[in-house]
C-alpha cells in the first residue's frame, strides 16, 4: 500500500455500502465516502489515497495540492510540544503532522496556529504520512527575480527560514527575501506571515528587506503631524522653530510649545529635520 499512500491514482470501484465505496489498485482497497458523489460499481475513479485519523485506508476525489513531490502552502492547524505541527491539506479527517526534526531547536521560532508553511508528503517505513517542509531549492525554483525599482517597496511574505544570521522568507509575489538581523526587533517564527519594506536587491535577484518602519513612521503623533506638514510645504521647511511663541504653535498646530519642541527633538534625532537661519527644514532623502 505504500506506494500508493499520499498520491493520485485510478481506481476501481468493487463494492459498496450505506455509507461508502470500496475502491481497489493493485490489491488494495480503499473506502470512499459517498458524499463525494454518486459511483457504479466497475467505474474507474481518480482520487488520492490515505490513511484517516482511525488508520483506515481512506480515498477522496478532492485531490488536494499537497501530496508527495507536490509542495504547496498549508495552514497550521495545531501545535503540540511533543508531537511536533499539524496542517490542514485538505483532507476531510485528518491533518498531517510536520516531524519533529524538522523544525527549529528552539520552540519560540515554531509556528502558531494560523501560520502557513510550505510542505509535500512522505510516507516512512510504517505507512505514515508526515508534512516534510520544503527546501531551498523549492523555492529558488518558485522565485521572480527582483529589480531596483523594487526598492522602498512595501512587502509582505511567509517566513521559510527562520535563522540567527538572517532570516529568509517567500513574498506573496513570490520574491525571495533576507532580513539581517539588524533589520529585525526580534527574530521571526517559521511560517510567520510578516511585513516590510525593501531596502536594497542583491545581484541574485534576491529583496533585502526591513521589518523596522521607515523612520518617519515611527515617530509619535505630535512629530507625525509637523513632519506631514513639512512635507507639503513649498521647499519643504517652515518658519517655526523653537524660538516661535506659544501662541503661533497653539494656532497652527494645535499644541502646546513643550509640545512642540518635543516632537521637533525627536524628528531631529531621528535625522529628519535641522534647524537653519530661523527655519525648520526637513533633510533632503529623509523621505
């Protein structure tokens, strides 16, 4: 039955009860649920066979995307310390389980519920069938090559290599990306759905991307709204600075002149802004 297990085959239909069909290859049969449609007996079905949560050997039509040499995204439907991830490919009575030993040594970098990862089946020895996560070179054959108009470009992606070094992940466009650690709050989970920017693309075509905000996002409100300001104004720079009296602030801004100089400081700070000959002017290339 090995053979058979996790792939798309012809069979026959033999026999049949209430409640399911009986379908047979080389030997080996295979119960079909009825709800999947009407059968005769001698028909010849194409469907993907399995074994379902009670060990029995299972056939459906709904051929999922996922089977072996077939890799596909699935969602993560379960997370257990001791038995490792289950996914959802599709099958009506069972999710598959990702071993152990193929996720990472550390349990903060496995998924969660609701994060996807890219897998295809293998059956071991024993006839069970394991989710084995897709390699390298599964997804440099997935993968568009990046150009510099990508740069600044907001992404997202699912992360597929999860690394202290850096971590790589696969775009929704199907780019791949790295994220240097320098580039990152703190590092992502394996299958993590996470969202950036692009910052920079490699010779191979491949995104440097940061997960830190631009600067200018990162900015609390007070200076958010002096910055936008700066931004239409012609030349981009305005005739208030520290030195301008309370009352032309509240006026103008809304604010307060504590207010004010707070958020001057941190666009400051940040390299945003400079004060010159009475004037605040925003840095050339900050946006």
């Amino acid at each position: 039955m090995n053979e058979l297990l996790a792939t798309v085959f012809t069979g026959i239909v033999t026999d049949e009860n209430d409640h399911h069909y009986f379908v047979q290859k080389n030997g080996q049969t295979f119960k079909l649920n009825k709800e999947e449609g009407n059968h005769a007996l001698g028909e010849a079905v194409e469907g993907f066979g399995y074994l379902n949560q009670k060990k029995e050997a299972s056939f459906t039509t709904e051929i999922p995307k996922i089977r072996k040499g077939h890799y596909a995204f699935a969602p993560v439907t379960d997370v257990r310390r001791n038995l490792g991830v289950f996914v959802d490919i599709g099958l009506p009575d069972k999710d598959i389980a990702v071993s152990l030993d193929e996720l990472p040594t550390m349990h903060e970098l496995w998924p969660k519920k609701g994060d996807r990862l890219m897998i295809a089946l293998v059956v071991d020895k024993k006839e069970r069938i394991w989710a084995s996560l897709a390699e390298d070179k599964n997804f440099q054959s997935l993968k568009k090559i990046a150009n510099e108009n990508m740069h600044n470009k907001d992404i997202s992606g699912t992360v597929y290599r999860p690394k202290i070094v850096g971590t790589y992940l696969l775009t929704d466009d199907y780019y791949i990306g790295f994220v240097h650690p320098s580039e990152r709050y703190m590092e992502p989970r394996l299958g993590e759905h996470v969202s950036g920017r692009v910052i920079g693309v490699r010779p191979d075509g491949v995104l440097n991307i940061s997960l830190k905000p631009r600067a200018y996002e990162a900015i609390p409100d007070d200076a958010a709204m002096i910055y936008a300001y700066l931004k239409q104004r012609p030349g981009q720079e305005m005739p208030y600075t520290n030195k301008t009296p309370p009352e032309d602030i509240k006026q103008l801004f809304g604010i307060s002149k504590a207010q004010f100089k707070r958020a001057l400081g941190h666009l400051m700070k940040q390299g945003l802004i400079v004060q010159e000959e009475g004037l605040t002017k925003m840095v050339q290339n900050s946006n």
